[in-house]
C-alpha cells in the first residue's frame, strides 16, 4: 500500500466510496492510486496539463500494477473527461483562482458531480465565493497539517442555491466552525498573524486605499473575534 502524507489522507478520506473520480493535476498520481489500493473506487482517471507530471504519474502508477485501474490523460481541467463518465473530481494543491477559471470552463461537468473535492493552495477566500454564488453548496470542510503547513479541503455539489456569505466565511470556511476542526484553533492563529502583517505593512506603505484598508482591518477584527469565540467555548 502506497503511503502519503496527511494532507493526501485527509483528501482521500473526503472522497469517500465512488465509481470513478477524477484527479485533475494528479502529478505523482497518490490521490488516485491510494484511492484504488484502499478499495474507495474500482478505476479512475487521473490527469495533468504538463509531460513531466503525467511521466511521473505513469511511473508510479506502474510501480504499483495498477495500469487497468488508472487511467491517464493529458489536458487542461476538466477537458479530459467526458460528459458523465467520472462521479467526482478532486482538485488539489493548485491556487484558487485557477480553480475558479477550471471550473467555470467546464460547469456543466461540474455540476453533474456527485462532489467536487478541492483543496485550493491559496486564494481559498475567490474559491468560496466562487462556488457559492455558482449554486454550489459546501457540505462540509476540514484541515489538514503536513510538514508544518495547514490546508483547507472543501467537498462541495451542486444544489442550484446560489448563496453569499459574510466574507469572514470566505477566509475561514464556515463548516469548520460548525464541526469544531480540531484544528480550527491554531488554524485561526495562523491566519490572525498572516492578517496581521498585511494589515500592518498597509499601515506603513505610502500609498493606501482606504477602503482597501479598512476591509482588511475589519477582516482581523472578525478573525479575532472568531478565535475568542471558538477558544472560549
Ligand atoms: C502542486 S501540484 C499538485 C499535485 C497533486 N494534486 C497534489 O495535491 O499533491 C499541481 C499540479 O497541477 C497541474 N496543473 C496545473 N494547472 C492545471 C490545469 N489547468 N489542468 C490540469 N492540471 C493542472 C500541474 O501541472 C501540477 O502537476
């Protein structure tokens, strides 16, 4: 069995039982190779837009016998995959706003998915509110913490209930709240500290837009809020 890091664990965990995925910028291909060795799906398709990525996919893909059960194809998003042929797609380690700019290609495919797992490498804030005023819903979301780094993984679907939210939610996702992540905690300190710094280096540059300004402050004030909530309760 193959082994991978907590992030990939965390991802696979989210995709839960299928037919068929997807993994759209599968570089080593461990998403859908683990997925097929821990028996959650019987094949799947794994893809990426670059060569390098795709021959070392191949070689490990190979490695552990699995040819018949992955297949690999090379292509932007989600143009590799025909109409109706793949239950989920799972999105990770690529920014959000590419994400947005994949699935707003293909939207029809995304829609028919049963659930889309993304794991958005930053700008997670464009990706939320991306999908939520698409009629996506986030059914639910967790953390991961790997090699000192902590990542969001959303599952969502789509419901058709195009829907907004304080943009507090958009940073941090609401489900998280919700759920009570065990890792929800220093997740926030994290963030509170990286807001920090923006909100202060705007403090000191010359040319500042004072709305662009007051909606990070306010941003740092919920986020605080937030984790005094969280940790007193
Ligand atoms: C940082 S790697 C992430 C690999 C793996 N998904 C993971 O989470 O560990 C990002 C991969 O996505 C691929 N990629 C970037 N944009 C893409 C696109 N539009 N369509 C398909 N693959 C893409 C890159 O070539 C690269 O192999």
């Amino acid at each position: 069995m193959i082994k991978i890091g907590n992030r990939l664990l965390k991802i696979a965990s989210m995709v839960g039982k299928c037919e068929k995925p997807a993994d759209i910028g599968t570089d080593h291909a461990y998403i859908p190779i683990y997925l097929v060795q821990a028996g959650m799906c019987g094949k799947a398709v794994a893809t990426d837009v670059r060569e390098g990525p795709l021959m070392k996919a191949r070689k490990n893909i190979e490695k552990y016998r699995l040819s018949d059960r992955i297949e690999l194809r090379m292509g932007d998003g989600l143009k590799p995959i025909g109409e109706n042929e793949c239950d989920v797609f799972i999105i990770a380690g690529i920014g959000g706003v590419v994400m947005t700019e994949i699935l707003e290609t293909s939207l029809e495919k995304a829609k028919k998915a049963k659930a889309l797992i993304l794991q958005p490498a930053y700008y997670d804030e464009v990706l939320r509110e991306y999908l939520y005023k698409k009629g996506f819903c986030i059914e639910t979301e967790a953390l991961a913490e790997d090699e000192g780094r902590m990542y969001a993984i959303i599952r969502a679907y789509f419901d058709g209930i195009a829907r907004s939210d304080d943009d507090l939610y958009y940073h941090i996702g609401r489900s998280l709240f919700v759920n009570r992540d065990p890792l929800l905690g220093s997740f926030l300190q994290r963030r509170i500290r990286i807001q920090t710094n923006i909100v202060n280096g705007m403090r000191k540059s010359a040319k500042v837009d004072e709305r662009e300004y007051l909606e990070q402050y306010n941003l740092l004030v919920k986020m605080k809020k937030a984790y005094e909530d969280f940790a007193g309760n």
